[in-house]
C-alpha cells in the first residue's frame, strides 16, 4: 500500500458507515471500550491514512474496473496491539507471525469470490519477509448459519479452510497457515 491508495481506500470506505468509523483500525487502537469509541470516525480515518502515508499500512485492494470493491488488512501481529490484549484470541504467536485481520467486500460485489483473491494477495507479501505464518481469526458461526456482512469482517471459517488454514492447536478461535522453511 502506498499514500496514492488513499484515494480508492477513501472511495471504498466512504461510502459503508461501518468501515466509515473503523478505517481498519480496530487492531491497531490499544483498548475498546471508551477509548474505542473515542476513535471511531474521523480519529480512525486521520490515524489510518497517516500509517498509510508513513507506509505502515500492509493491506490488498480488489477492483473492478476502476472502482475498488474489497479490501483486506495484513501485516506482522506485532503492528495489531489489541491483539495482544485479546482474552479470546490469547496465545503464543510464533516469532514473525503475520495477522489477516479485517475484510470488506463492497455490496453487490459479496459472494464472488473477492475476499478468496484478496486472502491470496494477503498470502503472497509475507513470503518476501521471513514470516512462517499467517494466522487469522475466522468469525464464530454454527453449522448452516449465514453470517449478516458486517459481522463476517474477519473471514469466515470456510474462506480460510478453503486457503489451507487450519485452526491453532493453542486456540481455535485462532486459525494457522504455516510456510515450509526453504
């Protein structure tokens, strides 16, 4: 991602109120709570594009055309410091352990296999680090349930599975990708 991305990330995000609040920051903000709610909105969008201009932001874009339509978020866990603040997604991470942690699928472009290309994407730029794995944390949901869109942000277990994730042995709210060492 590069400050030139802002302009399509503004278009896709401006236009949905739930990504309008959190500019994919909600890994990034320490705490919830009031300190969350104290960011939502225009605080997130500063603090996600200055990342963005500082080059701090890992993350994939999906078009059609000319008009994004998807996004997922990437990047070294260590760069998502409410993760490590997680009760339920608590355990020890590998060293160099990559996050795949938010997705949004513009509407009218869900279910076509834009969240699959875009887990591909967020695949492949580890490779050029030393990271041995990517983990993600696939939304709960029961057998035969379909999950509302904004409550599937974080993947399902199906797009992951369907990846080569499998859950973590530690935690299986947590699911692992692990690379072959060359």
């Amino acid at each position: 991602m590069t400050p030139d991305d802002a302009a399509a990330i503004t278009d896709l995000f401006g236009a949905n109120s739930v990504c309008r609040g959190c500019w994919c920051m909600h890994w990034r903000v320490e705490k919830g709570g009031k300190s969350w709610q104290a960011c939502w909105g225009e605080p997130n969008r500063r603090a996600f594009l200055k990342l963005l201009k500082q080059g701090q932001v890992q993350g994939a874009l999906a078009f059609a055309e000319d008009q994004p339509v998807g996004w997922c978020n990437f990047g070294p866990r260590e760069d998502f410091p409410r993760l490590k603040r997680s009760r339920v997604l608590a355990y020890k991470a590998a060293p160099q352990t990559w996050s795949v942690n938010c997705f949004f699928i513009a509407a009218g472009w869900r279910k076509r296999g834009i969240a699959g290309a875009l887990l591909k994407m967020a695949a492949k730029r580890p490779r050029s680090t030393r990271a041995r794995v990517l983990e993600a944390y696939p939304t709960p949901q029961q057998p035969g349930q379909n999950l509302v869109a904004p409550f599937a942000w974080t993947g399902t277990r199906a797009l992951f599975a369907k990846a080569g994730f499998k859950p973590s042995v530690e935690n299986e709210r947590v699911w692992v990708k692990r690379r072959n060492k060359r």
